[in-house]
C-alpha cells in the first residue's frame, strides 16, 4: 500500500471547470486526488513551476462546501500579479495544478461551532466566508448569519446570484451589500467603506456575543476588527484572515 498524502505534501489536482463569477473574478472547480475533506474556511497552497524551475506559490481559500465532492477556489485576477492571471487567463479545464492542504484551523467554522455568525468580507474575502454558507445550506443549518460584504460596485459582486438565492428561502440569513466606488442608479444600500456605525446597524449586540469572522484585503480586516473591539464585542470572538498587502 501506498503512502498517505499528508495534507502537506504537494499533489496534482485536475481543474474540472473554470466558471466567471465576475469580470476580474473565476472559480476553479477542481479534481484532487486522495482528497479527505477540508473545513469550511481553510485554504490550499498552489505552486507554479516554470520551464527553467522557478516556482512561485500562493494561498486560496476554498469557496465549496465539505459537502461538495470537488474542491472550488475564486480567484481575482490582479493584472500585474504573478499568479493570478495564469490560473484565471490560462488554466483550461483537464489541466493540471499542483497544490497542498487543506491548511489553517482557526479561521474556520462548522454549524457545530454554532452562532449568532457575523461574516465580513471584502471582495474575493468572501471565498472562505461562501463555504460557510454553502455548508451550513448543505446541512439546513438554522443558525443565525448576518453577512456584511463590501464590493466596488454592482457587477463586482461575486456570487450575487447565489446569495440571493439563499437568503430568499432562509429566513435565518441575511446580506448586506456596500458598494464602494460606484453604484448602480437607484441603490438604496450603503455606498462606502464598512465602518463602525455600520457595523452597529449591521451586527448583533456585543451582548448576544456573536462570531464574528472578518476576511479581504489587510486593512480592510484590521478596520473591521478594531471597530468591532470599540463596538464592545469580545476580541477573543473575532477571527480575521488577511488576503494581501493592499487595501485593493
Ligand atoms: C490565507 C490566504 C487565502 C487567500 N485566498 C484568496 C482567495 O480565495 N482568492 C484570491 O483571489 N486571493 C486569495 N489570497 C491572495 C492570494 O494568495 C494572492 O496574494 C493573490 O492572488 C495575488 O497573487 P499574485 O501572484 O497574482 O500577485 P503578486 O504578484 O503577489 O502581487 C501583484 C500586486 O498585487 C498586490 N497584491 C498582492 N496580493 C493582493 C491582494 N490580495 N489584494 C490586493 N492586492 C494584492 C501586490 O502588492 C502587488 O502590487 C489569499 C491569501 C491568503 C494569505
């Protein structure tokens, strides 16, 4: 018998589908060998070799549900990145990547972690955030989500559909969009940066002791989570993940 992968240990997943989500973002559906589950919020490790053995690596999050049998990652693609653009503008389905995980223990959360669950998220930030939901959807979880998901505009929001859809028929869920940069002619919703007073209108009490988990862009993160502390809610109940160095 053969070795077990650990889930350090790098292997070639087959990309199944490439599917556009928004105009600079795209999941990838992918086939993983060996594959013995992930928890909502983890990510994986995807490392390109070039053909004179340079490699580069970064980290995804996984945006499917446990649930699902492939694993999904969202990817925007940034124009001068290094990474991005090959998995968005070159990987066709039957490709190969290589990649490792699932990694990452804290920033995650399975219904039997429980609620209320505060989600706040900026741009691809929602990528670990939409496994959530899809598994506490997949287990008809009735616990208490109240998502608050920051996009620069109207066609930037990724799984649009999707959320609509979910929160049509859950009426234990609810999502708040803000649209930074512009927005679409008679938007009602809030059209800025999340800051404090939004989060107050938008999450529970500091008394009914929420979960928050907070992920996008570095500042961004640190923002909501230092206006959560100042709201009075219970750092030790915040759980952040930082994309990247930029505020995007
Ligand atoms: C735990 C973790 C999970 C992540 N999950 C996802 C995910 O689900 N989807 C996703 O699209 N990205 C995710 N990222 C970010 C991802 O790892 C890369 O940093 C990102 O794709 C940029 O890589 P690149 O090689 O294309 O750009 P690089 O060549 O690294 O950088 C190009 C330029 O973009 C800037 N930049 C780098 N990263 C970011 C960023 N995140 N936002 C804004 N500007 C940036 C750099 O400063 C530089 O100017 C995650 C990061 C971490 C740490």
């Amino acid at each position: 018998m053969g070795a077990v992968p650990s889930r350090l240990s790098w292997r070639v997943a087959t990309v199944r589908a490439v599917q556009p989500e928004t105009q600079r973002v795209l999941s990838l559906v992918l086939d993983v060998p060996g594959w013995d589950g992930h928890q909502p919020g983890q990510h994986i490790d995807v490392r390109l070799t070039a053909a004179d053995g340079y490699q580069a690596q970064r980290s995804y999050s996984i945006s499917s549900a446990p649930e699902d049998p492939a694993i999904t990652i969202t990817v925007e693609r940034l124009d001068d990145g290094e990474v991005s653009p090959y998995l968005a503008d070159v990987l066709r389905p039957g490709d190969g990547l290589e990649l490792r995980g699932p990694i990452g223990g804290w920033f995650t959360w399975t219904t039997q972690d429980g609620g209320p669950l505060l989600l706040v998220a900026g741009g691809s930030g929602l990528a670990p955030l939409m496994a959530m939901l899809r598994h506490r959807a997949a287990r008809r979880s009735t616990v208490p989500v109240r998502l608050l998901y920051s996009s620069r505009g109207f066609d930037d929001i990724i799984y649009r559909a999707e959320l609509d859809r979910l929160v049509s028929h859950d009426p234990d869920l609810a999502v708040v969009h803000t649209l930074t940069r512009s927005q679409p002619p008679g938007w009602t919703g809030y059209a800025r940066r999340i800051d404090g007073a939004m989060l107050a209108a938008v999450a529970w009490a500091p008394e009914a002791r929420p979960l928050a988990m907070v992920c996008g862009p570095t500042p961004m993160v640190e923002a909501v989570a230092d206006a959560l502390v100042a709201l009075g809610h219970d750092p030790g109940r915040i759980r952040t993940e930082r994309f990247g160095p930029t505020g995007g």
